[in-house]
C-alpha cells in the first residue's frame, strides 16, 4: 500500500546556521577518541561526586534559572537551596528525590510534554518544552523526541554531551566483549542515531555500516534528515576517520544486513550490529530462510521492549543479543544489557549519568504506577535538566550482584520488565495516547462512521516475536475499506511531527497495521483505552 503524500519543508536560518556550527566542530571533536584509561578514571570521578554534581547542576540550573519549571515546583514544596543541600545530605540522592516526589516536586510524562497543565493544590501552570533546556550547554544538534502537538520535544545536543556520554559506552563495550567488534547500525533516521554514530566513532569502534530503515531522503521527512547525515559523513572525511553513508534498508528487505554479517563472519571476524528487537527478529527469520548462517554474530537490541519470544527467535539463528534501555530526553542509554540476566531486558543503570527512584505505593496519589520510574539528571552536561520526570516506563527495579563484568563498574542497579503504561512502542518511536486519541475519536468516524470507542490500537507480539498493529473497528460501524482506514490511519499519524513522519513511513513499508472487525478490547478494569498493548504470558 502506497501512501501519496507531500511533506514540504524549509530550512529555517536557524537551522542552517546550526548545521554550519555542527559541521565545523565536528572534525575536531572527533580526533579526540575516549581512551579505557581515560573512561575508567572518569566514572570513579562520578560515582564519587554524585551528590556534588546533583547539587552543582540544582543551583546553576534549576535555582538560578527563572525559566525552569522545576523552581516552581521546588518554591511550592517550599525547598531553598539550603534545604536541598541539607536533605540530600541527611537522605542520600535517591532518599532526597523521594522526598521531593512527596512534596510534588516530579513531572508525569503528559506534563513534561506539556500535553496538560502541572496541577499542585491550588496552583496551576503551564510548561513549554523549551523550559526543560539546560542552560549550561551549548547547541550543537537537534535531537526531538516524538510527539504531535508540535514537532516534539527538543533535545538541543552538545558536543560535550555526545563525549560525557561515550565514556559509559566505552566502558559498557568493553565490559560485553564488543570494543573489538566490526560494528553496523540498523536503525531510523534522525538526531538520536548521528549522535550513536558520534559515540562509536569517539570510542574508536567506528560503524563499517549505517543501514537505515526509513529513507531519510524521503520527501515526506524534513530536510534536516538528509543534510545531518551528509554533515556527519562530511565532518569525518574532515578528521580523517572516514564513516559509512547511510543505506536504506527497508525492513522488509533485511538480507543486505544479513549479507554484511556474513561477510564479516567468512572473514574471521565478529561482527555487532546495533538496531531494534523486531527488527533483529525480521532480519534473523530472513537469514534462515535464504540460508545465511549468522551463527557468532552479536546484536544489541532497543528502543522496543526485549521479550523471550524476541530473544528465542533471535538466537535461532545463532545471534546473541543484549538489551539496551534508553531515550531520547535522557541522551543516551539509561540500561547496558546485563550478561547474567534474570530476565530477558535485565539491563544495569548506569548511575554516574542519572538517578533513578521508583514511586512505589506513593505512586497512586501522583498519578502514577507503583513501578514508574522517576528519572533525574546529575551532570552539567545534560542537554535537558531532569528532576523527577516520569518518561512513561516502568519496570522491576532491583539491587542485586550479578557477577558479571559490568557489575564490577560500580553499577549495581538492575531493572527488568520495562513497559511503556501509556506509550505505544514501534520501531523505537513512542506515541502518548493523547497522540492517537485526536485520530481514533475524530478524524477516524468523520470519515467512515461510528463516534469515540469505536476504534482501537492493540499492538501484540506475534509467536515469531515479530510486532503487529491491529486497528480494531467495532462491527456496528458498518461495512469500510480496510486498505482506506488504514491509509487514513497512517496519513493523519504522518501529518503529525517529523517523528510520526517517520514513523508512518515505517508502518507503511512493512504492513504492520492490519484493520480487524471486532469490538474494541477492555482492560482489567473495563475501561475501553485507546491503545490496548498485549504480550505473551510469559513476558507479562
């Protein structure tokens, strides 16, 4: 099914001037490589002064800046400075941001994105996404989260910020066997994979391969795709350290991918390819089916959540796969898969970057699941200051000694189990459900009947692991076009921000959204929501 339809963009002078900016630097931000030496001193430094730069980055950023609405939050719990420095000192981090959430002071994830006003008693305000920016760092290159309403949330990244970031990966790599690997991504255009490809490279594990699953070139998708990705591979030739242009990919045509593995494995060496669970999934049934043998090949899988049956049709081809837990608000990964898993996520926070709480019981009067996590940033460095935000995820979050190697880099944090509870996950692109409801309850029954609560999302995992999307339309609708529902779907999804741009080319090319006529599905407390997740037993 094609989908005709023109997305007209201009690069503003904003946008040009930053691209001019990013270009420039770039060569000499990448002749500096993160060393392990360098790295392992660096995170002894952090885990020593976590508190140290909670407060340093509290004060400049927070306390110091008018415009951040986490002082509004602080001033209505009535925290000065002193008291902070005071309770952290008493309680510890992760004591004092628990307190903190029981004063208020935290962020639901529809909030953050300002989706609906922050609501504390009697007051009552508003938060532009621009508030979240740090203003202790530079602007090098937009990252944007997904969203409608606007063009997501921006993340204006710093240079600085790629390398603070690349440390852990350094040492997560190392850690997992996979600094000497031949590395290749496989993911979707934009900020977030450049400033991946700006880590490898500054680790010293360039990427052979960037294969891409939407064509960032696509006239639906706004240039800046095109012209960042072209400034990166322009940037390295400038450094001489040389990087892959991207390849379009489209999932359902996975055996290039597979292709390159194989050569890098004939060849004696031990390829790791970096890219989403369905994707893994697609790519691994298409290499048994034209008998590629990808056995000795590791993956690293995110952005989705990592379930059993993913893993098991995985490793059916021979792979090895770890989780990565991770977005974009945070910059970077937030979870290094652990290698003595007890579950299929089991991932390790990497807490010298963040801190992480989990509101528990508390939860209920905020808002929230027992199991939110509640995320905060602590370096100077972060592109968005974080106090308390819930991101929309939950997970089991544990201490535990694992034994494995990434234990012994002091982070002994474990989560598992992580799910969106208001998130639609595919293809490492998150929707709200305030995203969809304007599509389902409007512009869905405007055009072929029915009214809000006749059609529904459910997105379930299939039993090969692979993702499907089926839009429900209750039977009492009348009789429809399913090939013009769905297109309806996915032109109104894509008229939405760049990220649902991309995504509805996404789910355009690979047919995951399948209409079925049924009435739409309850939860456990019947309520019909508009998006309705299912995972197998097992991973449930």
């Amino acid at each position: 099914m094609k989908v005709i339809r023109k997305h007209i963009s201009v690069v503003s002078f904003q946008e040009l001037a930053l691209g001019v900016r990013f270009f420039l630097r770039l060569p000499v931000f990448l002749r500096r490589p993160v060393t392990l030496t360098e790295s392992e001193r660096i995170l002894r430094q952090r885990l020593e002064n976590r508190e140290g730069d909670f407060l340093s980055l509290a004060r400049s950023a927070v306390y110091q800046n008018p415009a951040s609405p986490y002082r509004r939050l602080l001033a209505l719990a009535g925290c000065e400075f002193g008291d902070l420095e005071k309770m952290v000192r008493q309680e510890g981090l992760e004591g004092a941001l628990h307190k903190l959430f029981q004063s208020g002071v935290y962020l639901r994830v529809e909030e953050f994105k300002d989706r609906c006003p922050v609501v504390r008693g009697s007051a009552k305000f508003e938060i532009s996404p621009s508030q979240h920016r740090n203003p202790l760092t530079a602007f090098h290159l937009p990252v944007r989260s997904g969203g409608s309403r606007s063009e997501g949330t921006p993340i204006p990244t710093d240079l600085i910020s790629i390398r603070d970031r690349a440390v852990d990966l350094r040492l997560a790599f190392g850690a997992q066997g996979l600094q000497g690997s031949q590395h290749a991504l496989w993911t979707i255009p934009g900020g977030a994979a450049i400033t991946l490809v700006l880590r490898f490279c500054l680790i010293g594990s360039p990427p052979e391969r960037w294969f891409t699953l939407v064509d960032p070139a696509a006239s639906e998708l706004h240039p800046r795709y095109l012209w960042s990705a072209r400034a990166v591979q322009w940037g390295g030739r400038l450094a001489g350290k040389p990087l892959p242009r991207w390849e379009y990919t489209p999932r359902d045509d996975p055996l290039p991918v597979a292709r390159w593995i194989d050569r890098r494995l004939r060849a004696g060496y031990s390829p790791h390819l970096f890219t989403f669970p369905s994707a893994a999934v697609y790519l691994c049934q298409a290499a048994l089916d034209a008998k590629i043998d990808l056995s000795g090949a590791r993956f690293t899988i995110g952005g989705e959540p990592v379930t059993r049956a993913r893993l098991d049709a995985i490793s059916r081809a021979g792979v090895v796969a770890l989780p990565w837990y991770g977005n974009a608000e945070s910059n970077g990964p937030i979870g290094f898969g652990c290698m003595r898993p007890q579950a299929p996520d089991d991932v390790h926070f990497p807490h010298d970057l963040n801190a992480l709480i989990q509101v528990g019981a508390d939860g209920k009067k905020g808002g929230l699941s027992h199991n939110a996590l509640l995320i905060s940033s602590l370096r100077r460095t972060a592109p968005l200051v974080l106090l308390n935000v819930s991101l929309g995820d939950e997970a089991v979050m544990a201490e535990r000694k694992c034994g494995c190697p990434l234990e012994r880099l002091g982070w002994t944090t474990h989560l598992h189990t992580i799910r969106s509870y208001e998130k639609l996950t595919a293809g490492g692109i998150n929707f709200l459900d305030n995203d969809v409801i304007r599509v389902l309850d409007d512009i869905l029954p405007a055009r072929f009947g029915g009214g809000p609560g006749d059609y529904q999302l459910v997105e379930e995992e299939q039993e090969t692991g692979s993702p499907r999307l089926r839009l429900l339309v209750h039977p009492d609708v009348g009789a429809v076009d399913s090939d013009a529902v769905t297109r309806t779907l996915l032109e109104s999804i894509g008229a939405g921000s760049a990220g649902e741009r991309v995504m509805s080319l996404l789910w355009r090319d690979t047919d995951i959204v399948q209409v079925e006529r049924r009435v739409p599905l309850a939860s456990p407390t019947g309520k019909i929501l508009h998006m309705h997740l299912r995972r197998r037993k097992e991973d449930a």
